[in-house]
C-alpha cells in the first residue's frame, strides 16, 4: 500500500532544519487529536496523540500543539532526517465511539 | 505481535471479475476498519465491525462492495463485479475498545488495479 499520487500540500524542508506541519480540525468536540506517519508502501502508523485538555505533547523530536480556540492543531519534528520524509495525517476523534475522521495529508520532503 | 496483516499486497483484475481482499486484525482489537485511499479522495472509511458486528457501512459506495467478519480473527472485503473506478488501496486497521485514544493499527494494504 502506498499513499501513491496524492495531490498533497508539499512541504519541503533541509536536513536537520525543523518541520512544522500543520492541521484545522473541525469538531470543537473532538477528545483526541492523533498524527500518523505514511511511508511510500506502508499504511499509516501511529506517531503521538493529544487529548483535547492539552496544549502540547512532547514526544522523542516530535511535539503536537493543540489551539482549540483556533481549532488548530500542528505537529512540530526536530532536527529532521530522510527517514521523517513521508505524508502526515491529522485525525481527531469526532464523537463518543471509537472513531478518527483523518484530515487530507501533508508531504513532507527532506533534502539531504 | 505481527500487526494487522493483509492480503494479497497486490492485486491485477480485469473489469467485471470478482475481487476478495483480506484481513487478520490484531488480536485481541475488537474493532476493525477498511479503508480505501485513493488520489482524489484520500482516506475513506468504507465500514468498521465491533467484535465482528457491522456497525456502520455507510461508506461503501454501493451494493457491488461487501465486507464480512466471521471471526475475531478474519475479515474479507469482496468487490463483485469490479471495474476500473475501484482502483485504489484498500487498507485494514484495528483498535482495541480503549478507543481511538491509543489510534489505530493499520495493516500495508491491499493495491488493487482493476484494468
């Protein structure tokens, strides 16, 4: 599988500069906002989530913030290396069940 | 655990065929998701199954897709007739009832091409 051909927003960064990649959700309800990592031939794999009553997580040279006035959320990666070259998703979990609705994706390119 | 596994990686149909992809979620997720991402509209969520129930198929797009769960361990997606417009990556995902608090699992998909 692939996130083949996507007419994605592209964003291009130099290796070892920071990444920020950026997502408007819709639902002031959402309880967790989640990013996924797709590599070329791979499904989406889980990077970090936020629960709504948070502003920022930190992870291992990822950080999510989450501006629920603005209904904003980014996901910000240091130092970033080829391996991070890959489309993101933001996903929110819009109701009480066990659903995410994904937002469209963004490419991110590395340049060595 | 393997993760969630599906099959074939890869499928070439011609138009009219019938067309079964699989999955095996991870056990002990009692949900499952199929999707389908496709250029012009992303990541689609077609049905999801709470142990093995349907729950909700009001993204299949019409009577020619259909979506089984017979066992915890076993789900199959079947397109019958195909036809080109169904070319896309289908992917499986699971979750345990915790919720999509710890997100999804999702397998490496299923490309199907129908010519």
């Amino acid at each position: 599988g692939e996130s083949v051909g996507l007419h994605l927003p592209t964003l291009s960064v130099q290796e070892g500069d920071n990444s920020i990649i950026n997502c408007a959700y819709s639902n002031s309800a959402s309880d967790y906002f989640i990013w996924y990592k797709q590599e070329s031939g791979k499904g989406p794999q889980f990077i970090i989530d936020i629960r709504s009553n948070m502003d920022k997580r930190q992870g291992q040279r990822v950080t999510v913030l989450l501006n629920k006035t603005v209904k904003h959320l980014s996901l910000q990666i240091a130092a970033t290396q080829p391996g991070d070259s890959a489309v993101y998703f933001c996903a929110e979990n819009n109701n009480a069940g066990n659903m995410l609705t994904f937002g469209g994706g963004t490419r991110l390119m590395v340049k060595p | 655990d393997a993760g969630v596994i599906q099959s074939p990686r890869h499928e070439v149909t011609e138009m009219g065929q019938e067309v079964t992809l699989r999955c095996k979620p991870i056990s002990g997720h009692d949900y499952l998701f199929w999707y389908r991402q496709t250029m012009m509209r992303g990541l689609e969520l077609l049905i999801y199954f709470n142990n093995n129930v349907p729950i909700d198929d009001s993204g299949m797009p019409e009577d020619r897709f259909s979506a089984k769960m017979p066992n915890a361990s076993f789900s199959t997606l079947k397109i019958q007739p195909s036809e080109p417009r169904d070319s896309a990556v289908y992917f499986c995902a699971s979750s345990s009832s915790g919720g999509s608090r710890y997100g999804y699992t999702f397998g490496s998909g299923t490309r199907l091409t129908v010519v």
